[in-house]
C-alpha cells in the first residue's frame, strides 16, 4: 500500500495510530518506508514492539494518547492507522445511530491528526466500517479535506480511506 503523493518524498515520514503488535509497520519498512513512529497507548505493546524491531533504525515506538499527539504541529507527511479508530465506536450498540459523545471523540482524534500532517500530508484509515457509515462521519470532522476510499476483500469487505488534507 502507498500513500501517492508522499512516495516520491525523499523521506517520508510516517506516523501509525494504535499501533498494537501489527506487523504492518514491519511490512511497511521492508518495503522502503524506514522514517515510521508507532504510537500506542499501552506501553506493554509498545515495549514489545520496541525490543522486537530493535534493529530497524529510523523506525521509533512511543506510548501516547491518540487524543492528545505529542508532535510537533505539520509534522507527518501521512497517518496510518488500521482498526484504531474502531475503539472510538466499541460501545455503540448500532453503526446506524451513533451518538454525539462518540462523534465529538471521533472529531477530535481527527484533529489531532489534522494538527500533526503537513498540508497536502494523508490519513489512511483501515476499516471494516462500511464507507455508507464511515465517509459522512470523516468529511463533517474534516471539510476541507477531498477522501476518497478503496474496497478489498472477498465477500467480508475491509475499506482503505484515504483523505487527503486541504483538498477538497
Ligand atoms: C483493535 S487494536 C488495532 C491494533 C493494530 N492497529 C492492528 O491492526 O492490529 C486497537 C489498538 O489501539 C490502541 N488504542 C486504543 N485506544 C487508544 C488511544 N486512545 N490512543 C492510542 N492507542 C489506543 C490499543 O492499545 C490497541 O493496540
């Protein structure tokens, strides 16, 4: 997976939300992405993580809130995060009805990310939430945003969004 207009960067830098034990950062370094900074709220898993790649210099694990990024502002050319903002809408009995209190929490973990990308810089956002529910959600947090989103699977369907900041 890419983000288009960060590849050709000299340095891309990267940032994944929620990180877990995922190999994904792993996978993503192997294929050339080496500037990633993992962030998880647990320090368990971002110790772990931390001594398990140990030797993939450039890429760094640090614990922190999704609601409260510790980076400076225009930061990252992208954000990455895979099933993490799911933990946002656990408790919501139906995706059909979601309440205020989770879409201002959703609100404002997208604008920690807003703060912490460049302009032009992306989220890819890994989701099993259907675009019908996800899609109004993300363009009413973010305006000025264009997304756009892909498809994948075989009949259990997951969804890679991609929004773009500023271009709408
Ligand atoms: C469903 S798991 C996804 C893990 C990983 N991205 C993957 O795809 O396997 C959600 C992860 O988000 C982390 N998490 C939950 N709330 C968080 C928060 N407020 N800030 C940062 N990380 C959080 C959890 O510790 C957990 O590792």
């Amino acid at each position: 997976m890419r983000c288009p207009e960060v590849s050709s960067a000299a340095h891309p830098s990267y940032s994944k939300r929620g990180c877990g034990n995922s190999e994904m950062s792993y996978k993503l370094y192997q294929l050339g992405y080496k500037n990633i900074v993992n962030v998880d709220y647990s320090e368990v898993v971002i110790q772990k993580m931390a001594e398990k790649y140990s030797e993939m210099e450039g890429m760094t694990w640090q614990t922190m809130d999704m609601y409260h990024l510790d980076f400076p502002e225009e930061s990252f050319d992208c954000v990455l995060e895979k099933c993490t903002f799911e933990v946002l809408f656990c408790k919501e009995k139906s995706p059909w009805e979601t309440s205020s209190e989770t879409v201002d929490n959703f609100n404002k973990v997208l604008h920690q990310v807003e703060n912490v990308l460049r302009p032009g810089g992306q989220l890819v956002s890994i989701s099993f939430t259907q675009p019908h529910f996800r899609l109004p959600l993300l363009r009413q947090s973010l305006p000025d945003w264009a997304f756009e989103y892909k498809t994948f699977g075989d009949m259990f369907h997951y969804f890679v969004y991609i929004g773009s900041k500023g271009k709408s």
